[in-house]
C-alpha cells in the first residue's frame, strides 16, 4: 500500500488551517496540526475533522513561541509538507503586541527551518510560509506582484518580512524546499470575527435583527483585494507541488473599499446606505429598506433614517495601509490557479452565514 503523505500544519486551528486541513484530509493526507494552550476549547473550527473515525486530523501540543516543541513535533513526525500558518496575524493588535508578534510571525519561522536543519529533513520536507500582501505595506507599485519591492507599515509586516527573507535565506544558503505564498487579504464565515470583513457581516446581521444598534469601525475608505480563503488554500497546496520552490503572489486582481464591503452587505440584507458627515463624524444611514437579495425572513428591526455605521478613532491604526491590489499571473500561469469565488458571492457567503448565528442567537435571547 503507499504510504500517506504526512503534511504537518501550524495554525490549524485558524481560518486558513480549517479549510487547508480539510483540502489534505481529502487529498488523503495524514494531517497534524500543532495547537497552543488555552483556557477554552480553540478547536472549535475543526472539531468536525478531529477524533471519530479516521482519516481525520492529529493535534499535538506545541508553540511557535517555544524551539523545544517545535523541535519535538518536527523530529516525531518527519512531516513531508510544513504549512506555516500559525502567527499573531492581527495588524492592529501587533501595534499593541509588538515583540510578541516578532517572536511568534518572525522568529517561529526561523524556528522551523532550524528544526528541518537538525533532523536532516532538508531533502524530505517542503516548507510553506504564510507571507502576506501587508510586506507591500506603502505600495511602491500598482498593482503589486512578486517583483515589487516591500515596504511594511506595522509591526505585523515588519515580523512577516523578517520570515519571508529567512524562507529565502534557507532555500539558498542550505538547499530546502522552502517557498513563500505573498496572499492577499481572503475572507469566510470562518474568518475571525476582530477582521473587518466578517465584523462587517456579524455587524450588520446583529443590526437587522435589533441585535446591536450600530456597527463601530474605523478607515472606511481602505481599499483591499479580497478572495474567499477556500480558493486560498489551494494555492497553498499547489506551491508545494512545483519541482523548484518559488514565491507566488495570490490575489484576485480586484480592489473594493471597506465602505464598499458595508453597503454590498447591507444590500444582501435589503438595506440602501448613504453616508452622511465628514471624518469621525460621518455616519452610514439606513435610506431604503427593500427586500433582500438571499432567502431570509423580511422581518428586520431596522427603519429607515436609523444610524447603522459609526466611526470609532479606536479602530484607526497608527500607520495603515491604504491600497493594496495583487498581480497573480505568474501563479495563474505557472500554478494553473485562479479565483473561483467573485466578491459578491464571498459577501453573500459570509452574510447567510452570520444571519444564521444572528437568528439563532436571537431566538435564544428571546427577540424573534
Ligand atoms: P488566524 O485565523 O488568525 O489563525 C492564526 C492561527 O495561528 C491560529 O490557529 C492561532 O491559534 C495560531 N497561533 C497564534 N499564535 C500562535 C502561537 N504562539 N503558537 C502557535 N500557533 C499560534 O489567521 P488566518 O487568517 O488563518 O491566516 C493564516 C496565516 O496566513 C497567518 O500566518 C496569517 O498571518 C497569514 N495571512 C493571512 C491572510 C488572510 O487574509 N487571512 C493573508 C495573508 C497572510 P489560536 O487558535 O490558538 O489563536
Ligand atoms: O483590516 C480597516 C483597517 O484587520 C482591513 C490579516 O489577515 O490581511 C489581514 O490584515 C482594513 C484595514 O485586515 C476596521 O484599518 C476599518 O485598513 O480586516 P483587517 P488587514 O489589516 O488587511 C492581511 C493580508 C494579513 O496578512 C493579516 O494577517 O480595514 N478597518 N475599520 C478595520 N479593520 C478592523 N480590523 N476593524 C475595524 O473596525
């Protein structure tokens, strides 16, 4: 019988490690997963693929904070494929959380490479990093592709740069298969909920259903390149399939506003915006109230006039990055990936979803 392929993921109990975990399983992977310590179950997005019957998916123990557990896994299991996605992946909590964010997205990296270095793993193991579309930071081109020159503009990019270069110094200086995927920002109902997108799409559910009275947000005027994370993942996977390991931007080619991922939300849900007001003071209005684009109950507690969107200084970043637009065709020609999901099915996707949990958490407070 041949032998599984074992392909060890870090992160798993994130956004990505959830659909990535899931596209190994049905690949016929043997699929571990290192998970930290919490106080509280943090397995909730992957609780269908873990125990019961095989194949699932095998956590252990470990840290990116902490070599001796990395060394550990890595000599226990002798993975074929490393998925890198563990990191304190939030831009605006790496201001708060600086070092934390080095040690963890920077140096866990380099942690890594070191242990396929010890147990002589550099011609068995391939090596995935999770670098990011925020290394362009203050974009020096438009749109921004593999060639484009970094300039990151948070602790967060900074901690990311330092792994996207120690991925590069590792494949030269020693050999490994190690490559980086420069992702642009990708969204799903498992996204975690202190991100825009899915703050936007909790927000404006809990909204109609008088569940909240507004949503609180900062740069409305940031623009992104949003894809849906189960396209992402793919790609993942596919760098690794490449005889030579190489860097691959991966991005949709296509650019919406945060105001634009609010108005495309609330018109799923029947609701016309128009913003009214400057700066802090400006406000998003209810101004038509029809009915909705997806199958749920006209039965919304919002009325026209009413306030939905506030802007809360709170949520502004000391340094943000205000445009990002990525250029995949070397992807697209060398990996054979594209997008599958347009923006408006990643808003509608995400918008069902949230409405589900917004109705059930309704029903339980006794408000429908
Ligand atoms: P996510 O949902 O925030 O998940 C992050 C994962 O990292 C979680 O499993 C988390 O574990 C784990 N983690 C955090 N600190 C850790 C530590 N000290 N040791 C071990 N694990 C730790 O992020 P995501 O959206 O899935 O993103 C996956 C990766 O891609 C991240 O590296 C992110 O920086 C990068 N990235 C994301 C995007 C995007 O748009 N989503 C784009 C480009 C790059 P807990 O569950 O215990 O917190
Ligand atoms: O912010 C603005 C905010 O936190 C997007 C991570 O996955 O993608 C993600 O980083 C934009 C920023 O994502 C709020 O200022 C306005 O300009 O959803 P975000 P991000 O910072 O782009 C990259 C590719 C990663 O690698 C990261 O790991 O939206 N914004 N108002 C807000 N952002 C948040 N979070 N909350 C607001 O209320």
């Amino acid at each position: 019988m041949k032998r599984r392929k074992k392909a060890l993921i870090t992160g798993i109990t994130g956004q990505d490690g959830a659909y990535l975990s899931e596209f190994l399983v049905g690949k016929g992977y043997e699929v571990f997963g290192m998970v930290r310590r919490s106080s509280l179950p943090n397995t909730g997005r992957i609780r269908h693929l873990c125990g019961g019957s095989s194949p699932g998916v095998n956590l252990l123990q470990g840290d990116l904070a902490d070599s001796e557990s990395i060394f550990r896994i890595v000599m226990e299991i002798r993975p074929d494929e490393i998925y890198n996605l563990g990191s304190q992946s939030h831009v605006g909590v790496s201001f708060k959380e600086p070092e934390y964010t080095a040690d963890v997205s920077g140096i866990g990296t380099l942690r890594f490479l070191e242990a396929i270095r010890m147990f002589n793993l550099e011609k068995k193991t391939k090596f995935y990093q999770a670098s990011t579309s925020e290394l362009f930071g203050k974009v020096r081109e438009i749109p921004q592709s593999e060639k484009t020159p970094f300039y990151p503009r948070s602790p967060y990019g900074v901690a990311k740069l330092f792994a996207y270069w120690t991925v590069v110094n590792y494949r030269e200086a020693y050999g490994l298969f190690a490559a980086n995927g420069i992702l642009f920002n990708h969204e799903s109902p498992l996204r975690g909920e202190e991100f825009v997108t899915r703050k936007i799409t909790r927000g404006v559910t809990r909204v109609y259903l008088g569940l909240q009275d507004c949503l609180s947000l900062g740069n409305l005027d940031s623009r992104r390149d949003w894809g849906h994370a189960r396209d992402y993942v793919k790609a993942m996977w596919l760098i690794l399939r490449r005889k030579k390991p190489e860097d691959f931007v991966i991005a949709t080619g296509r650019q919406h506003s945060v105001r634009e991922f609010v108005e495309m939300s609330a018109k799923k849900m029947g609701i016309i915006i128009r913003w009214r007001g400057k700066g802090l003071k400006e406000v998003g209005i209810a101004y038509k109230i029809g009915r909705p684009e997806i199958d749920i109950p006209e039965k919304g507690r919002v009325k026209e006039g009413q306030v939905i969107v506030r802007i809360d200084p709170r949520f502004y970043r000391p340094s943000d990055v205000s445009t990002l637009l990525g250029n995949s065709k070397k992807a697209r020609k060398l990996l054979g990936w594209k997008p599958e999901v347009s923006f408006g099915q990643l808003v509608e996707d995400m918008i069902v979803s949230d409405f589900e949990l917004a109705e059930k958490e309704a029903r339980e407070k006794s408000v429908l």
